[in-house]
C-alpha cells in the first residue's frame, strides 16, 4: 500500500507516547496515595501523565488538518479505518461522538484552558483501544515494509510490569518513611 513514510516514522511514537502516558495515568491512579504524604506530587503526576496522553492521542487521531503525524497524512487509503474503530466497539455515530468528546476536551481544556469549562474528563479506555487496534492493523497495512518493534501491545504490557515493579519498591519506601 501507498503511505507517507516521512509522517508515519513521527506517529509511531507519538502513538506509544499515548500508549505509555496513558498507563502511567492508570497505574497511578491505581497506587495507595494514604502511604505518603505526597499526594499533591502524585495528583499532578497523574494529571499530567492523562493531559499528555490525550494531547498525543490527538496528533494522532484528532483534525486532520492541523497534525502533520494524524493517520489520513500517514495513509493514503481511509476507507479501511473505520474497521479499527469497529473493533474497538464504536460504529461510526459513537466515534464521532466518542472523538468529538475527545478533541473538545483536548482544545477547551488541555490545550487551551475555557474559563468556565465543566465538562466531563472523557475516558481513554476507547483510545487505548483504538491506538492498539490502529499498530496492527497499520502494520498490515505497510507491507510489504515491516515496523522493526515489537508491537505497541508488548511494548506497553513490558512497561506495565515495569511500572508494578517500581511501584512496588516506592511503597517500601513510603511505608518505611511514614514508620520513622
């Protein structure tokens, strides 16, 4: 298939950029806050590991029009994407839907800060999905060219235990600070 190689060597890590940003949000959020007293560092880790993640999710998959590394520069076919959105369980009324939700926040709040914005946070489950999901089948899509990576799944799962592993050893250090 025909591709643009110059756009598709930036997106493939800014597209794991997401991947890990966006587990490093979910990890810790997950981690026991109540074992320091550096909540307020933890609560703008968090914050910034989410921001970062939409932020990068967009280039990907946001306009078109203002992302050099956005998928419809990288590839020239785009009849084939709505299979990916497919498999991540959004026919085309819920991706719009689900990408309006996810590029508003990113332009009224992430990007540029809307004085009143209230809107809800979306959730990246849908974007994880569809980032691991859009590796695959890109992949397929570039051959005969080959992606000399592992693919992002296994990139992100060896980052995952990473993670645990460091996490791990942080709580022994909390927990033995808060005993002295």
């Amino acid at each position: 298939m025909s591709y643009n190689i110059d756009a598709f060597v930036k997106q493939m890590p800014v597209l794991r950029d997401f991947l890990l940003h966006y587990v490093s949000y979910k990890e810790l959020w997950s981690f026991d806050h109540n074992l320091t007293k550096y909540n307020s560092f933890f609560e703008k880790t968090i914050n910034a590991h989410y921001l970062q993640a939409i932020n990068c999710w967009c280039m990907v998959f946001g306009v078109a029009s203002s992302n050099p590394t956005h998928w419809k520069k990288v590839l020239h076919n785009h009849e084939d994407f709505n299979s990916i959105t497919l498999n991540a369980g959004l026919k085309e009324d819920k991706w719009q839907e689900y990408w309006n939700d996810v590029t508003s926040f990113r332009n009224r709040f992430s990007v540029h800060r809307e004085l009143n914005f209230d809107e809800p946070v979306p959730s990246l489950a849908k974007a994880y999905d569809i980032a691991l999901y859009y590796d695959e089948w890109v992949r397929e899509y570039i051959r005969p060219d080959v992606i000399d990576d592992l693919l992002l799944r296994d990139i992100v799962e060896k980052y995952r235990e990473d993670l645990h592993k460091l996490m791990d050893q942080l709580k022994v250090v909390l927990v033995t600070e808060g005993k002295n």
